[in-house]
C-alpha cells in the first residue's frame, strides 16, 4: 500500500516560465508514476526534491520513507518516517511502514508499538493488523496474534495469508495447553487421549486405539473413549487403574488443546476453500505430510509452493529440516543458507547452518554462523547447547561450561546436554562439578526413559517441525566412573 501524495505550499514563487507549485506538482507526478511502475529508486530521488522545497510538510516525508522501504533502504526509511510522524503523528502511513521496516529488520519490539498506533489511527486497515499478528508471533505472543488475526480475516475474509496465520496461532497455543497437560498430569488419562487423537489424525489406527485403551483405564469416567474403542474394534479393559481425586484442570487443559487444534484445521480448511491451488494450499499440504514423515512428499509439495511465491518466507527452511531428517546435510545446508538469502536476520536459520556444519565437522564455520544467530531476535536456546558441542570439539572448556550451563538453565531436563558438560568438567580436572553432572545426566536419562509412550508421542508430535538434535546425540554412552 502507497501513501497517497499531498501536495501543498506555503507561497508560491515565479520561475522561467513555470511556478513553484506547477514545479511540485510535476515532481509529484513523476514520484507517482514512478511508484505505479515499481520505479522506486526514480520515486525515491522526486520524493527528496519535494521535501526539500516541502521541509515542514509530513505527508511529502511519509511518501519518501515509504518509496525508501520499497527501494530496499530500510534503516533511512525508519529515520524520513520518523520525522513524518514528528511532524503529523496522526498519520497512518509512517507508522504502518515503519512497523514494516523494523519487522524488516528483525526487530519487533520496536514494530509493535507502531503497529499497534497504526490499527488505532485506522481500525480497518488489514495490513496494519495482519503485520501486528506477525509482530506479535515474533515475539512469542501467540493470543495477542489470534486476536488480530481474527480481526483482519474479518476486514479481509478472502485473504488466504491470514487464514494461514490464523490457523498456525491455534495450532502454537494448542501446543502450549498440550505442554500444559504434560506437566500437569503426565500419565492422565487426557494425555493418553490427547496422544491417541494425534495419532488417528495422521492415519495411524493401530497405534491410536493402544493409546485410547491405555486412556480408558485411566479414565473410565470419559464416555467417548469407551464408545472409541468399540469403535475401532478394540476390546474393552475390566482393569482400570486409580483416578486423582480431581480431574477438572486435566480436563480443561484437553479441552483447550483440543478446540485449538480444531479451530487451526478449520482455518487451514478455509484456505483450500478460497484457493484450493494457491500456495497456501500446497504449504498446508507440505505440513501435513512432514507431520506424517513423508519427507519426499512434504519437500515436493515445499518445493510446489516456491514455485508459486518464490519469496515466502521459512519455505527453504522447511524443506532443509525435511532434508536434515533424512540425513541429507549438504542439501539441507543449500537450503537453509538459500533461506538466510530471503531472511538474512534469522536467528533459526543461521543457527540451523552453524548445526549443520557442525555435524559435518566444519566447526569454525559453525561458531561463525552461531555467532550470527547469536545476534538477532530471539535466538533458540539450543543455540548454546551446540556452542558447547563447538567448544569442546576446540577444547574451550571453561567456556564449553558456561554455553552449556546456560543452556541448562533454561532446558533443564535435556540429558545430552548434561553429559557434555560432564566431559567438559573432566577435561578441566574439575572432580565435583563433572560428578555433579554426570549424576544429573542419569537422572534426566531415567527420566526420559520413564516417560509414557503417549508423554513421548505428544513431545514428538510438537516438534515436527524441528530439525533433529543430531545423531551424534544418539545413544550416549554410560559415563565411566570419575578418577
């Protein structure tokens, strides 16, 4: 969206054969014709004249910092748009195009705010919602998203964009109330449900009806999963083992994972109603069969939607981590650094090139583009955890300690990082510390073995969409004992 021009003047003077406002005019002209043929650079160099001749004037410094946002010159379009709102701070185009130009540059907490000026200056601009909801997800907001979701699918309910982005909020506040469940009853009868439903979703009937009657001991109480299992043939358990004293909270938290899950299929749905063959479409697709681990399917259908938009964001990485999980790391590193080409700030992309190369053995070149990560928005905690695996590999110990103690401190249960830190403790000499760590690594290690089987399908289901840990993670070996 272009800001329209307004042009004005305080007096006019004489020229050769020309006034001053028949100048600007003609000036403007030029800047709009520019901008209708995607000109920028001409838009750009009309847009200075007039601000020069117009100093005071905010609109003519509004239409500048948006044809510099389009000319790719984002951090000077920020600085024009802020003087455009100095001077007129009613303005809707410079604080829609600087929340754009901050989200540009990986920066949204200084887009939030104006955006969110931006959606009470004009109510009904989609844009300045829809851009306010990726805000917001960028920064982990996922309810504050919904809520301008809904309301720009509302203002738009033809744009498949949103109802895309609307369906992925559900589907992240589902995974929250899902993480919710698992720590409120890990072994419930909801949790086992919950694991059984994810199952049936994806085709898999014989695992799904294991998981319901595991359920249905649980909770003989749920008058579906009894009427589930006949269903599917199963037969019905006279065992049932004991029930807590109150279920409501379990119940609750499956509920609402349940209805978020739901309600994101119902968005998806509405999707392939309003262009069954956009890409979209086939994006949702691709999700779908990376959910199931068809990977060569998912990466077809990946590859279907570049075909379509070849500049949509996260679609390189998507088809890297399907092709990390097939163990193809040169391909998957093609991938992810043709994503870094579209979105050069990414914190997951640069931190999925340095897992790479670290995985293929290239360990500077894996802390240079940790490094990177390390910079931008919001990088994953993980990120310190293969610093650590870099440092010790460098034998950094004592700074393998502090990655991998910081890692630990906001992933606590993770047994492999637990015995990296063992190792780097023993190669310092540090006795204490490394039987510390070596007791916290076969805890953790018990602790994922004891986990149940539907604990681990729901865990494995939430991250579909991540890359592996690594098979180098695979199997640690039992800690010898301490000298």
């Amino acid at each position: 969206m272009l800001a329209k021009l307004i042009l004005c003047a305080s007096m006019v003077l004489q020229l050769p054969g020309q006034t001053v406002d028949e100048e600007m005019a003609a000036h403007g002209r030029a800047a709009q014709a520019a901008e209708q043929r995607n000109d920028f650079p001409t838009a750009v160099r009309e847009y200075e004249y007039l601000t020069h001749l117009l100093p005071q004037n905010a609109e003519m410094h509004s239409n500048l910092g948006v044809a510099l946002y389009f000319n790719q010159e984002t951090t000077r379009a920020i600085s024009v748009l802020r003087k455009a709102i100095s001077l007129n701070s009613d303005l809707l185009a410079p604080h829609l195009f600087s929340g754009l130009a901050w989200y540009r540059l990986s920066n949204p907490d200084a887009a939030v705010p104006m955006l969110e000026q931006a959606t009470r200056i004009n109510p009904s601009d989609v844009l300045a919602h829809t851009w306010l909801g990726y805000a917001y997800v960028a920064q982990l907001r996922y309810q504050d998203a919904l809520r301008e979701f809904q309301t720009a699918c509302q203002l738009d309910p033809n744009n498949i964009d949103v109802w895309y982005a609307l369906g992925q909020s559900h589907l992240q506040i589902g995974n929250g109330m899902t993480l919710l469940l698992l720590s409120t009853a890990p072994d419930g009868g909801r949790t086992w449900q919950l694991a059984g439903e994810q199952f049936q979703l994806r085709g898999n009937s014989q695992n799904a009806l294991a998981l319901y009657q595991q359920a249905l001991e649980r909770r003989p109480d749920i008058p579906e999963l009894r009427k589930l299992v006949t269903e599917m043939g199963g037969e019905l358990s006279e065992n049932s083992l004991p029930q807590p004293a109150d279920t409501n909270r379990e119940d609750e938290l499956y509920r609402r994972a349940h209805d978020e899950e739901r309600k994101a299929q119902e968005s998806f749905q509405r999707v392939l109603q309003i262009a069954p063959d956009s890409y979209r479409a086939h994006q949702i697709m691709a999700d779908a069969l990376a959910a199931e681990e068809r990977l060569d399917d998912a990466i077809e259908e990946y590859r279907a939607v570049l075909k379509l938009k070849p500049d949509l964001p996260g679609i390189h990485e998507a088809i890297g981590n399907n092709l990390l999980r097939a163990g193809k790391l040169a391909e998957s590193l093609q991938e992810y650094k043709l994503e870094l080409n579209r979105q050069p700030r990414s914190a997951t992309a640069n931190t999925n090139v340095g897992r790479v190369l670290l995985l293929m053995g290239n360990d500077s070149a894996a802390e240079k583009a940790l490094s990177r990560a390390l910079t931008q928005d919001r990088p994953p905690a993980e990120i310190y955890k293969l610093f650590g695996k870099v440092n010790l590999t460098q034998h950094h110990y004592q700074t393998a300690i502090t990655h991998l103690t910081r890692y630990l401190s906001m992933m606590p249960n993770d047994a492999s990082a637990y015995y990296l830190l063992m190792r780097a403790y023993r190669a310092v000499g540090d006795v204490e510390h490394a039987t510390q760590a070596s007791e916290l690594y076969e805890r953790a290690s018990q602790d994922a073995k004891g986990r149940s089987r539907a604990q681990k399908a729901l865990e494995s289901f939430r991250r579909q969409d991540q890359p592996p840990e690594g098979t180098e993670e695979k199997g640690q070996p039992t800690p010898q004992p301490l000298q």
